[in-house]
C-alpha cells in the first residue's frame, strides 16, 4: 500500500508540475476548457486543470512587421507598378486574434495587396512617386479599421519601394541628370558672378588706394612747395630786414637796381620794361664805360 500511495503522489506531483504556466512578460496565453474559450491568461504564475483546460494559443503582444512582396499595381494613367509594402502591426485581444480569422497574415497580405491596389488606381504615376506619406496613411486607416474585429492594431504602413518600368525609370534618370545639369550650372554661374563681384570690389579698392596715395603725394608736394616759398619769403624778408638795418644809400640802392635789371634781362623775357630811374642809371654807367674806353685809346696812341 505504501508504495501505491507514493506512487500516486509522484503521479499528482508530476501532473501538477506539468500544468504550471508563468507567463512571460509581452506575452499572452489563451485556454480553452473542455474545447470551448476559459480565459487569456497574463503575466505571471497560473495552473490549469489538468485534462479539462488546455493552452489554445500563446500570443505576442509585441510590435510585429510584416514585409510583403511586390504587388504589381495599375496607376491612373495606366502604368504598372511593382510595389512592396510594410505593416507594423501589434495584437491587442489575443481571443479576437485566435478566433477571429483563419492564417491573420495571409489576410492582412491580401487585405493589403487589395488595399493598395485601389488607392494607386485613384492616382497618377506623377502622384504616387510624390505622395508617399499621404498613400501610407490612407492604408493604415483602412487596414487598421478591417484588421480590428481580428484584434489586430495596425500602427503603420510604409511603402519601402516603388518601381516604374523600365523605360518610364530610364526616362526618370535623364530628367534628374538634366536637372543636376542644370543645377550645376546655375552654381557654377552663380560662382562666376561672386568672383567677377569680388574681382571689381579688388580693382574698386586698389583704384581708391591709388587716388589716395596720389592724393597724399599731391599734399605732400604742395606742402613741400609751400615751405619752400615760406623759406623764399622768409629769406627774402630777411635780406629787406638787413638792408634796412644797413641804411643804404641812394647810390647803392641803385647799383642794386641795375643787378637786378641786368639779371632779368638774361632771362627769357622778350619785352622789359625799365624804369626812368634804372634808365638814367644806366646812361651813366654807358658814359663811363665810354669815357673808359677813350682813355684807354689815348694810352696806346702815345
């Protein structure tokens, strides 16, 4: 008997130990009682009832990406497209998502594909290549409103690429290369023109240099001229000064007339007007000089 009764209690332990659950933390756990939904289990320490509950499903409440492959898509103006898309989803009642649908990611795939496809048709080539965010957002409200009977919280929808044919995406390269072209040389023109501005406010500046050292030249040499007339008039006054000083007489001041008269006349005038005084002066000094000259003829006829 003893050993029956251990047996049965290893055999209790044993089931018990067996239906034990601790559930991690982002995770949820769905139990079904005789085939029918009990509970959704939390975060933490749980035992079921052995051969009456079982876990259903374990589900993960974490944030979850779906990347799908291309779908090929007509746009407006009749251009097929191979898009792909990414849905960031995350399940918010773990009964909804066990039994809501059957295989929730191929629906949300199809749903998608569906999806996208009837927004691109309302839409030009020009527009889907320039309205990503407002293509993205339009998917997301209407997948998260088909996704949420199924317990499934749509966050985000992103269109990771979108390929043109072939000769619409060669078509595509030229006009970007055209319009780095153009870019390029409106840079390089605009270029140009800094360095022709740059080059004008040089010569602006070195003209302004040059006036200014001839400026200051023409300064320096009227200064130069000034002084030296100031010495000239200075001396000048200063001779006067002297002269006045010596008292000259009448006869002096005469002869210095005639020295004065005789240095002009060795100039370059071709017209002198000589004064009565200098005039009488000068007929003296001719009628010495003559008498002189007769003495001297007389001396050598003796």
């Amino acid at each position: 008997m003893s050993i029956v009764i251990i047996v049965l209690i290893l055999l209790v332990a044993f089931i018990l130990i067996r239906n034990i659950r601790i559930v991690q933390q982002a995770k949820a756990y769905v139990i079904e009682r005789l085939g029918a939904y009990k509970e959704t289990w939390g975060v933490g320490f749980h035992i079921k009832v052995p051969f009456f509950e079982r876990v259903a499903k374990i589900v993960s409440l974490k944030e979850q990406v779906a990347d799908f492959p291309p779908q090929p898509v007509i746009t407006k103006d009749n251009v097929t497209m191979q898009i792909d898309t990414v849905v960031y989803f995350q399940i918010t009642d773990p009964k909804l998502y066990t039994y809501g649908i059957e295989q929730p990611m191929v629906a949300i795939e199809n749903l998608a594909a569906t999806t996208l496809r009837n927004i691109i048709g309302d839409l030009e080539l020009d527009q889907c290549l320039t309205s990503r965010d407002i293509i993205n957002t339009k998917m997301r409200a209407i997948l998260d409103e088909a996704t949420d009977p199924w317990g499934i919280k749509v966050n985000r929808v992103e269109l990771k690429n979108i390929l043109p044919p072939k000769e619409i995406q060669n078509a595509m390269e030229k006009q970007m290369k055209a319009e780095r072209e153009r870019r390029e040389a409106i840079l390089r023109a605009e270029g140009e023109k800094r360095a022709a501005i740059l080059e004008a406010e040089g010569e602006k500046e070195s003209a302004i240099l040059r006036a200014d050292a001839k400026k200051q030249q023409q300064i320096l040499e009227a200064e130069g001229q000034a002084e030296a007339i100031l010495k000239v008039q200075t001396a000048t006054a200063e001779g006067i000064r002297l002269i006045n000083a010596a008292a000259p007489t009448d006869a002096v001041i005469r002869i210095k007339a005639l020295e004065s008269f005789a240095s002009a006349a060795n100039g370059r005038a071709t017209k002198i007007i000589i004064p009565s005084e200098i005039q009488g002066l000068a007929g003296l000094a001719a009628g010495i000089v003559e008498a002189s000259k007769d003495e001297s003829a007389a001396a050598e006829g003796k």
